[in-house]
C-alpha cells in the first residue's frame, strides 16, 4: 500500500493565480481530511469528507473549495490564492468503525504564494 | 469549547535519560486522545492513543502516554531518549462532531542532546 500519497511536494504562485492540491488514498478509508500547518500553531482543519459526494467545512475553509468524487482521491482546490496561504497542505484519511479512530497523513505540499 | 494545550514549546533532554512532553485537553465527554510525531519535512506519523480502559498506553518507538483524568492531561513519555526521537510532536483529542476529527495542539519540539 502506498497509503496517504500528496502531489506536488512543493508549489510557488503567484497571488491570484489558482492551483489543484491533489490527494489519494488506496486504503479505502471514507473519511478524508485537509489541514494547513503553520509555524507554531499546529493543524487547522480546512475540509473533511466522510465519503464519495460529501464534505464539510472545517475550522479554516475560506479561500479554499474541495470535491470528492470518489473514495480514493480528494482534491484541494485554491481559486485566488493569496500570500496568507502560504503554509504546509497535509492530507489525511481515516477508517469508520469502532477504535479505528485514528488519522494516516500524506506528506504534504508545501506551498508559497507571492 | 474543545481544545489541548501543550505548554511547552520546546523540550531539552540528554540521550539515555527519560522524556516527558505534556499535554492536557478540554473536551465534552469521554475523550480519545493521540499523539504524532513529526520528522523533518514529513507528514505526522500515529504514535498511540488512548481510547478506554488502562491509563497507560503503550505505542510505537517504545513510547507511552499515561490518561489522567482528574488532570485532564496526557503526557507522553519514554523511558530512555535517543537522539533519533528529535522531531515535532502534537498531542490530538477527538472532536465530539465525530467523524473522527481532530483538535490539535500547537506541537512540542523535542530536541535529545547526545
């Protein structure tokens, strides 16, 4: 298993330009996250998914839109981008059920916006 | 309001000798609570977690964590460090919405000196 995979590992854009943070998991878990990372103030959920055709915001959503249109894959998608975005993108997935609660993580993309 | 603490920024210890890094929650309810570890340029990686049942909790790299309830606090530990356990560690509690999301600390920087 490849587990948690995130393309690409590291971006450069430009302000108002806009990117696709791709993410895919071949563990057949439902539920799905992205967070940001910043220096010293951990992981912020952006969006979840808990399965095919479902997401939800999280606590950081604005500037920020996903899809979920199958089970494996669930893209971050940043239409205008702004410098306040520069941060570490993680991608996460977890199984339902009793005591599989916890989270496998992607390595992540760094992105800088200039 | 949910929410962990881990008031320490950075921790400092001398190969072989024990570590502790502190965490302590707010939550509604039981609480399940993880730790991660970080490694430079890396995605988070699952240490252990407590869900029900013994206090201790034994977990990878010959980590422990102990559940204090009446202290709210889940503080990991290991018995003897090693300068390979240098790396960033986040304590994570469950979020009472369910779909096994996560409430993060803001990390603890663990830095063992040979």
């Amino acid at each position: 298993n490849a587990g948690v995979t995130q393309t690409p590992k590291f971006r450069v854009l430009k302000t108002g330009q806009s990117m696709t943070l791709l993410c895919a998991q071949d563990m057949n878990h439902e539920y799905m996250y992205w967070y940001r990372q910043d220096p010293g103030m951990g992981l912020k959920l952006i969006y979840y998914s808990v399965g095919a055709g479902i997401t939800d915001k999280g606590e950081v959503p604005n500037g920020y839109n996903v899809s979920r249109s199958t089970t494996e894959d669930f893209p971050l998608r940043l239409e205008l981008a702004a410098p306040s975005q520069t941060s570490v993108y993680f991608c996460a997935s977890s199984l339902t059920g009793q005591y599989s609660y916890e989270q496998y993580f992607g390595p992540g993309t760094r992105l800088t916006v200039t | 309001a949910q929410s962990v603490a881990q008031p320490e920024d950075q921790v400092n210890v001398a190969e072989g000798n024990p570590l502790t890094v502190k965490c302590t929650y707010s939550v509604s309810g039981n609480p399940y609570l993880f730790w991660y570890v970080q490694y430079p340029n890396r995605g988070l990686q699952f240490l252990l977690k407590y869900i029900t049942g013994d206090n201790l909790v034994k977990g990878s790299y010959g980590f422990e964590a102990e559940f204090n309830k009446s202290q709210t606090s889940f503080h990991l530990k290991k018995p003897s460090a090693l300068v390979s356990d240098s790396a960033l560690y986040f304590c994570a509690v469950r979020d009472a919405g369910g779909y096994n999301k996560l409430i993060f600390g803001a990390g603890t920087r663990l830095a063992v000196h040979p």
